[in-house]
C-alpha cells in the first residue's frame, strides 16, 4: 500500500512538471521521508510519513504543486503523552511506521493512522492541518500490526487495511 502510494506521489510530481507548471530537481524533498502518503484536497496536498521515535512525530507538510514543500506543523508534539510509553522503553526505528493521511469530506476533519509494530493502530484528526491535533488513540491494539489505511466510504462505515511485521 505504502509502495503504491510512494509511486503516485512521485508520478504526480512528475505529472506537474510535464504540464509546464515548474522545473524540479531531484530530490523534490531533501530529507529522509520514509513511507510518504499524500492527501489532496481542494487543490491542496497534505503529506506525512514515518517518523519512527523522532520527537516531534508526523511532521506535516504541504504544497500547491507537488514540488515546492513546506513544513507546517507536526501531529505529534514532543509534548504528546504518546511519548511517555516510547521513551520509557527506547527502541530505535520503532514507534510511527507508514502513516495515512486522509480527508473525510463528511464531517471535514484530516486523520493520520500509523501502525506501532509493539503496541497497534493509533489515530489522530484535526479540522486544520497546520493546527492542533488531537491526542493519540489506540483503535486497533495488537503486536505487529503496521501500515494501516482507512477508507471512509459514502455510507458513513469506515474500512482499514494493515500488514503485519
């Protein structure tokens, strides 16, 4: 899932270069973003990755253009209690693995679900991406459980896939 959603970030900063819109050069991000997601809304791209034990976790970016990118936040603050558990129990590489960003366009909120590979499925929302996030919640506790993806479908369910590690 994380490979597929890699591809079409890098095939849609591709895209807008073919259409004329700008130049790039490679890297269009000059970092270490493992397991990128991206969510466009309104013409407007959200994106967010792994961030592992680095504090703070689930830097936000966002970009008009697929290329030009700035930090705007991140949905989890040093001072998230998320961290009390991580830091406890240090464990380089482990903590937030392949995130997903997504919009639910019915009641106008951003999600961010990321897999813990010790601990399980957490999730947090915001109305405004450069703003606030909510505390961290468990929804899916287990060990192993990694790469979650939500689908909010139009009869107001919610579907998530995962892998195990």
């Amino acid at each position: 899932m994380k490979h597929f959603a890699c591809t079409i970030f890098l095939t849609l900063a591709l895209t807008a270069t073919a259409a004329g819109q700008k130049k790039y050069v490679n890297p269009v991000l000059f970092s270490d973003y493992s397991d990128p997601d991206v969510e466009c809304v309104d013409g407007e791209f959200w994106f967010t990755s792994s961030s592992f034990n680095c504090v703070p976790g689930l830097q936000i970016l966002h970009s008009y253009n697929l290329v030009d990118w700035d930090i705007v936040g991140a949905a989890l603050p040093a001072s998230s209690p998320y961290w009390d558990d991580v830091m406890a129990h240090p464990d380089h590489g482990n903590s937030v693995w392949a995130p997903s960003i997504r919009y639910r366009r019915s009641n106008g909120r951003f999600y961010i679900f990321w897999g813990d590979a010790d601990r399980g499925v957490f999730q947090v929302n915001t109305d405004n991406p450069r703003g606030e996030w909510t505390e961290p919640v468990c929804v899916l506790k287990g060990k192993g459980i990694i790469d979650p993806c939500p689908l909010f479908d139009e009869d107001g369910r919610v579907y998530m896939v995962h892998s195990w590690a």
